[in-house]
C-alpha cells in the first residue's frame, strides 16, 4: 500500500473495498458510498422531474386553453409555485450538484470516497422527507403553497391573503429547511473532500474543471444559503407566533387590520435573493464544468484556457453574490443603489463570457467525435450563449422596468437554469453512464433524446422572449381579459405543443436509462479513451473506487494530443 | 495507450459519428436564423405613449441590435468549428500556449464591458432622471391604492392636499381608503375605483399604497412598473404622450385574483380633464 502525504479521514478508509457492505439494504439502500448516493440523489430527481414537468404540462394546458379552466386560479397558483420549487430545488440541485457531484467528486480527484460519508448519507436522508412533505403540500386543506416559488410575504405569510398559504406554505417551509440542511451538508462534504482527499500528485490546478465548479458551487452554496434558512425562520415566525419581520402595521383583509406591525416584506426579498442568486451559479457552473470535461474528451484536446477559466469562475462566484438586488429594482429601491446593482450584474458578463468563448475556443482544432454526450455539451454552448444574451436586458435597469415580470423573465430563467442546466445533466449521464452500470447508454435514443429536448425547449424558451417583448405578464391564470396581451397570447398554443413535446421527449431519456442500465452495451474502465481519473478504473467503478494501489495523478486531466509525443492521449495516471 | 485496469477485453474504437456534424450545424443555423428572424419580426414592443419610455425603448431595441450581433457571431462560429473539425485529423496542433488563451480571454472582457455597461451607463442612465428626478413644479400627483383585487384612486381634490387616512376605517363599500373625517384636507378628497383619469402631456406622479399584498401598477404602453409595497408609501412617475384608454394590470403576484386586477387609465386633453375633474364629486 502506498503512503499517503495527504491526512484522510477515517472515513474514507483507504482499504474499503476489502470490505464492502454485503446485505442488500446497506449496499444499496443505507450505502456509505459516494457513488450509490450519488445515483439515490439521481433517481429521486427523476421522480420529482416526472411531478415537476408534469405540473409544467398542466400550466401550459391552462394558460393556452384558459375558456377550458382545467385548473381553478387557486390550484392555478399552487401549481406554478411546485413547480418552480421542485424544478430548481428539488430535481436540477439534486440531480446535478448533489447527484452527480457526490458521483464524480471523489472519482475524479483520485479519493476513494467523499470525506464524511457517514454524513453524506444524512444530506441524502434529509431529502427525502423534504421530497415527501412537499409533495404531501398539495393533499392538505387549502392546497400548495401559491406566493410562487419566491414566496415573498404578506401573500406567503398569511392564510388570508391565498389559500396555499395555510398548511400548504408551512410544509413548504419545512421542506425548504430541510432541503438547505442537505445541501448544506453536502456542500461542506464537498469542501473538505476537494481540500484534503485529493490523490497524490493532484494538484488544484490538475482538477478537471467539472470538479473545479463543483467546488466553487458547493462553496457559493455554503454561503448563500443560511440567509434563506433565516428567512425561511422568520417567516414561520410570522405565520405561527405572532411575530413580524416581514409584516408593516395596517394591512386590511376583509375590513379588518391585522395586529402586524412594524416589519417589512422587502427584508424578505433581499433575503431570498441572497440567496436566490447565487443558486442559478450553484446549478449553472457545475452544468458548464461538465460541458468542458465533454468537449475535452470528444473534441479530442485540452479545454482552451484551463486556467482562465478557473479565474474566471472564482470572479462570477464573488460577483454573484453581490448583484441580488436586480431582482428588485422595481421595488422602490433607491435609484442609485439599484444602478449599482445594474452595473455590477452585468460585470458578470465579462468572466462569464470568458467560459463560453472558452467552451467554444474548445473546439478549435479538435477532432470531434459526436457522442450523445457531446452532442449534449454542443447544445449547451448554443443555449447559454441566448441565455446569458437574455440576461442583459433584465440586469439593465433601465430596460427591466418594462420586462420585469414578464414572459420574457420567465423564458431567460428557463434557458439558464432549466435548460442549460439540464442538458448538462444528459451529458453527465451520457458521458458517465459506465462508471454507474458498466454499460454505455443507447447512442441512437440519445440523438434522438437530444433532438426531443434542444429543439422543443429552445422553441418554448425563445417564444417566450417574444411574448415579453409584447408585453405578456407572468403567473396570470387567464391572459384573455387583457387587450395589451392579445399579441403574446397568439404564441400560448404554440408554446404549449412545444412544450408537450419538450416533456414527451424526456420518456425517450427515461426509457434509454433504465434499459442501458440492465441491457445496455457492456463496456470497460475506459470507453471513452479519455484522461481524467475516474476512468483509471473498472466500469462500474467498484466499492472503495480504485483498486488496491491507491492512484497517483502523474499530469493534468487533458492530456489529449500531448505536446512532444506521438500519443492520441496520455491518460493522468499513467508516466 | 494505456492498458485497461479490469480484465474485461478492450473496448472497440469510439465511433466519430462524423455524419452527424451536418445534420447538427443545418441545425443551429437553421435555429439561429428562426430565433433572430423571430426577434426581427416579434420583437416589437407595444406603442409606445409616454414621454421617458423612449429611453427604455431605446435601451432595448440597443440590446436587441447588439446581442443580436454577438448571437449570430457565436453561433457562426459554433457551426463552422462543428464542420470544419469534425473527426478531423488534419487541424494542426490544439495548444494555443498560455500566452494567446490569455489574450482571448481579454477580448470578450474588452467586448462584454462595452456592450454592457455601455448599454447601463450610456443609454440606460439617461432614463433616470426622468422616472426617478424629481417630479416637475406643475406635475399632477395621484394616488393609487392596491388591495386584492381592484385598483382605487384618489384625486387630492381643490385644496390639493391628500387627506390623512386611517386603515381601521377601511369599508369596502363605504370608505375603501380609510379616509379619516377628522382631517378637514380629507373633505374634498375624490375617490374612484378602477379608473385613473389624466391629462396629456403633463408629468403624472403618482402616489402608490397597498392595502393588503405587494401589487405593482403597470401600464406597457408608458413603460411604467413599480411595485406597490406595503407599509411604504411609493412613487412613480411619467408623462403620457398620448390620448386614449389604456389598461392598468397587476405585474406582482397577489393572490388568486391577481390575473383579473384590471383598471383603465384614461388619458384626456388638458381642458377636457380640468372639466372632468371639477365635475367629480369628493368621497364624503
């Protein structure tokens, strides 16, 4: 055995695969190991995405067929705010930053698994009554909680005011709590793992870059998080013991003043979007990570400008935590402070256009093979350069007057952290489908997936630019009352066919998974031919992940077309 | 090559799929000229009827022109790199050197910076001062009162002073403001649901309240939102250009009704709302 230089924990037992947990439940059900919570994390995602696209089935079937009424306005409501919560928190955070990040992390720096797995299976079992309360939400009296997945106060906090906001919000709130506890933990796991796991010879500068963002988004997570656990305290506080942070004196329901006093519900939103903001980076770095470590492999070189790169994500990361006031800048914010806010959001084009031209530069002299994966991290290129595009008119303060709340927010959002995000998750899956099962996903049904998903999302997303450009507001129930949005609502029967065939596309995904997993085409350690050093291992990678040697990292993690060698690649474990 | 760690048998060579790479760049040009097309033809705001919304419009349509120019620049780029490089074995070397990812990691600093705070700072600020300075010496000030689901006006009357009001007089029938008797300036205050009744071509400033939840008066075609907080008293302001009915609409979710909240704005000659203002009767 060799010694190692770095301190490991007692729980990432160098020896582990010696002994590997035999019974079923804790092999496959309780597991320690990084890889099966990896794929927990993974399927449950899927399972809320079937709840999650499905609510988003039933908006689009009422705001195109609004006479129809398939919903009433207050389950209308309910289902925009699951939605949203369920889509960002509940299946992109868990399939993407906790699902795969708990799969690769340890894989791909060489450790043999994540620094506190004890505590790893705790993040992952206080999700899943977070899952559970918030789909118990829409079984109580009132429904779900309705104040969107925002949930600003007084609508949020007070039954009055919605229905969802009775049990619906509460348990909104508890599961909230609970999902930041787990990210939380996963976040700090990630931390110390990245920090002090690493395999000898694995500098921080010879990471891929997926591993990179999944640090800098575990760390953004760390920080922006607690505020929303504040937030979502005091906001239990007010609906349950009387107090009000987030309530003024003098609000009227019903002829009645309510006995508040002396709060105010921009608290809240300042709150929610130290949070709210820094979360698109959680999801959407660890996304373009991923696109990187793709394109590497199938373009056949080194990412273009590694270490920009890495700069470039550390400044979006700084950046992002000091904009969050453009999503307030209609809210009788001081003009001043809402042009610094305007200033400083759309500084964070200038690094975050360092990552796409990077991506892109990528490409350049390659010698691309076009993989399902690959295909995947292509169209990622394509939709953040419209997404981050987008951005610029709602981060201008000037032009947000007229966007803000509109279709043309909600189609930005969506390209970013919706699509973006997702089809970085296909990739991961796609490119890493051999170290879970052992087998190769079917290529044929993911250009097929890959069709279903870039063509219709883009569709639905875009036309969405349009309809705010008109002037259509978000989260109305019926537009048809309106003359001004008669010119946007021509684009909702679209829209929603598109968006049918957006969410029928996914089946195709979901039917290559499960049957790659049990029928899929045998593989070995390294399918791919590529570098990094998770593939320094069988297919799928074993308890403890690597044999008994434990892995030196000799190079760094793109060593494709070496310079002064005739090699096509030169993997980083091996001289 | 390095030998494979398992004992499973080598892996056959990865196919290039070097087919797809048409097929793929037929498909983002043909999604690129679809989405510009659409922007080109979709992309129109509502017209356009108060004074400083030209300056937003502005904003936007410099937005559409260059966003729209780095749109199509990336995605050329994107399709050519897709076909020039596809299984390629002909490119050359891929090691750009320190030196040249240096220099085009500063190109699109350089190009974001002006582009994007050449939009905020050189068309966006000038906006400001219309929408947020302070309001002109002749300016007619309104107020605006949100509750769910409905808009209510108040019009400060002849002496030109809102009354004080008090939200534990709030009725729904008799008093929707809260209106307090005790205060004499209240007297002659003007009360109106759902209607908003301006002149043409004078700055508007308008007072905003909620009662209730946040709303947030918007009307598009004067590109006007701001958000109605409260426990806040705020302010918006602007200057119709125009003469005609327009729609008021909630842009900040408030509740189950939220998508109903409509009111109208109407916006008279000056004459004509002197006339209709004097023959408006006060609340009490």
């Amino acid at each position: 055995m060799v010694l190692e230089t770095q301190a490991r924990p007692a729980g990432a037992h160098a020896s582990a695969h010696d002994h590997a947990p035999q019974s079923f439940l804790r092999r496959y059900v309780f597991s320690l190991d990084h890889k099966v919570i990896g794929l927990q994390y993974i399927l449950t995602a899927m399972f809320m995405a079937l709840i999650g696209g499905g609510l988003s089935a039933l908006i689009r079937y009422q705001v195109a067929w609004p006479e129809k009424a398939v919903v009433s306005p207050e389950t209308y409501l309910s289902v925009v705010t699951m939605h949203g919560t369920i889509m960002v928190f509940f299946v992109v955070s868990l399939a993407l930053v906790s699902g795969f990040g708990n799969f690769l992390i340890p894989l791909q720096i060489g450790a043999r698994d994540m620094a506190y797995p004890l505590l790893n299976a705790l993040s992952y079992w206080t999700i899943v009554p977070g899952c559970l309360l918030m789909i118990l939400a829409f079984f109580v009296e009132g429904g779900a909680a309705a104040a969107g997945w925002t949930a600003y106060p007084p609508l949020s906090a007070l039954a009055e005011a919605v229905p969802g906001s009775g049990l619906g919000q509460t348990l909104w709130l508890l599961a909230m709590a609970l999902f930041i506890a787990s990210f939380t933990m996963g976040g700090l796991n990630y931390i110390t793992t990245i920090l002090n796991c690493r395999a000898k010879g694995m500098g921080l500068l010879r990471m891929p870059l997926s591993v990179w963002m999944f640090f800098v988004s575990a760390i953004l997570g760390v920080l922006a998080f607690p505020p929303l656990t504040a937030a979502a305290l005091m906001l239990l506080g007010d609906r349950h013991l009387g107090t009000s942070f987030f309530l003024p004196g003098g609000m009227v329901f019903g002829e009645e003043v309510l006995a508040h006093e002396g709060g105010t519900p921009l608290l809240f939103q300042h709150l929610f979007w130290f949070l709210g903001h820094p979360e698109v980076y959680v999801i959407v770095l660890p996304a373009i990570g991923i696109a990187f470590d793709v394109i590497a492999t199938y373009a056949r070189r080194p990412p273009f400008g590694y270490r920009m790169s890495v700069w470039a994500t550390l400044l979006i990361a700084f950046l992002s935590m000091i904009v969050w006031g453009h999503h307030m800048y209609v809210s009788g914010m001081n003009p001043l402070v809402g042009e610094y806010f305007s200033i400083a959001t759309v500084s964070i084009t200038a690094p975050f256009s360092i990552l796409g031209v990077n991506l892109l530069a990528s490409l350049w002299r390659g010698k691309i093979r076009f993989t399902t994966a690959m295909v995947f991290a292509l169209g990622i290129i394509s939709v953040i350069g419209l997404g981050g595009l987008g951005g610029l008119y709602l981060g201008t303060s000037t032009s947000d007057i007229y966007f803000h709340d509109s279709y043309f927010v909600v189609g930005h959002f969506h390209l970013m952290i919706g699509v973006v995000t997702l089809m970085g998750t296909y990739a991961a899956c796609y490119h890493w489908f051999p170290k879970m099962f052992g087998r190769a996903m079917n290529e044929r049904l993911g250009y097929l997936h890959f069709a279903l998903t870039y063509v219709p999302m883009m569709a639905v997303f875009v036309l969405m630019h349009y309809q705010g450009l008109s002037g259509m507001l978000r989260r109305y129930y019926d537009h048809s009352i309106y003359d001004f949005q008669t010119v946007g609502r021509e684009l909702s029967k679209p829209i929603s066919y598109w968006a049918f065939a957006a969410f029928a596309g996914q089946f195709v995904f979901l039917a290559n998974f499960l049957w790659s997993a049990l029928r899929g085409r045998k593989v070995g350690s390294n399918p791919w031919e590529a570098t990094s050093m998770e593939w320094n291992t069988e297919s799928p990678a074993p308890h403890g992940n690597f044999g008994a040697a434990d892995p030196v990292a000799v190079r760094g993690p793109y060593d494709y077309a070496p310079e002064g060698s005739s090699k096509e690649y030169a993997p980083q474990w091996t001289q | 090559m390095s030998p494979a760690p398992s004992g499973r048998p080598a892996d056959p060579p990865v196919s290039t799929a070097s087919g797809l790479a048409k097929p793929l760049a037929a498909l983002f040009v043909a999604m690129t000229i679809l989405v510009a097309y659409g922007f080109w033809a979709k992309g129109r705001l509502p017209e356009l009827a108060s004074q400083h919304g030209k300056y937003i419009d502005n904003t936007i349509y410099y937005l559409l022109v260059a966003t729209g120019l780095l749109f199509l620049a990336g995605h050329a780029v994107l399709t050519w790199f897709v076909l020039r490089y596809a299984g390629a074995n002909d490119s050359g070397s891929p090691h750009a050197g320190a030196k040249l990812e240096k220099r085009w990691a500063l190109v699109p600093v350089l190009v974001m910076c002006v582009v994007a705070e050449g939009g905020v700072l050189g068309i966006g600020l000038p906006a400001f001062a219309e929408v947020y300075g302070e309001p002109a010496a002749d300016a007619v000030t309104v107020e605006v009162v949100g509750k769910q689901f409905e808009w209510i006006v108040r019009y400060p009357g002849p002496d030109g002073v809102f009354g004080a009001v008090d939200h534990t007089l709030v009725h729904d029938v008799r008093n929707p403001v809260g209106l307090d008797k005790k205060d004499p300036a209240s007297k002659d205050d003007i009360v109106l649901r759902g209607q908003l009744t301006l002149p043409v071509g004078r700055q508007v400033v308008i007072r905003l309240r909620a009662l209730d939840v946040i709303h947030s008066f918007t009307v598009p075609q004067f590109r006007v939102k701001q958000d109605l907080i409260p426990g806040f008293l705020g302010r918006t302001q602007f200057v119709p250009t125009k003469v005609g009915q327009y729609e008021l609409a909630c842009a900040e979710l408030c509740g189950l009704g939220h998508y109903r909240m409509r009111g109208f704005v109407n916006i008279k000659e000056e004459a004509e709302f002197q006339q209709w203002l004097s023959e408006e009767e006060p609340w009490f």
